[in-house]
C-alpha cells in the first residue's frame, strides 16, 4: 500500500551504499525487506530505530530517521 509510515525496524544489513535490507521490529516474521535512501547510509547490524519512510510502487525508501 502506497503511503507515508513510520516503522521500529531493525537494521539487517548494508546491500550497498543506498540500500539495506530491514526486519520490522517486535515482529514475528523476518522477511528481510529492502529499504532505499536518498544518500549513503551504513548502520551496525542489529541497531533498533525509529523511521519515517514512503511505500511507492512496492518500494520503501526512507525519508528520515526519528531515533536510533
């Protein structure tokens, strides 16, 4: 569904410098989806955090994050 979300995700690991793969946090499934950037982005593995973030023609990309 196309829109405007915020999310606590758990950060997975880098694909490349503009994208990374996520797990929505407290969920029970782990899917591993992908999530987009306007610039480069690097994150330990594991850190939990707060985003805002569009879903546009089945992609996340990320528009800020709230808090890490």
């Amino acid at each position: 569904m196309n829109g405007e979300w915020f999310a606590e995700i758990i950060f997975i690991d880098s694909i490349d410098a503009t994208t990374f793969l996520f797990d929505l946090y407290r969920s029970p499934y782990r899917d591993h989806e992908r999530m987009m950037t306007n610039g480069p982005f690097s994150c330990e593995r594991g850190t939990i955090m707060t985003v805002l973030f569009i879903r546009q023609d089945g992609k996340n990309i990320l528009k800020k994050v709230v808090s890490a």
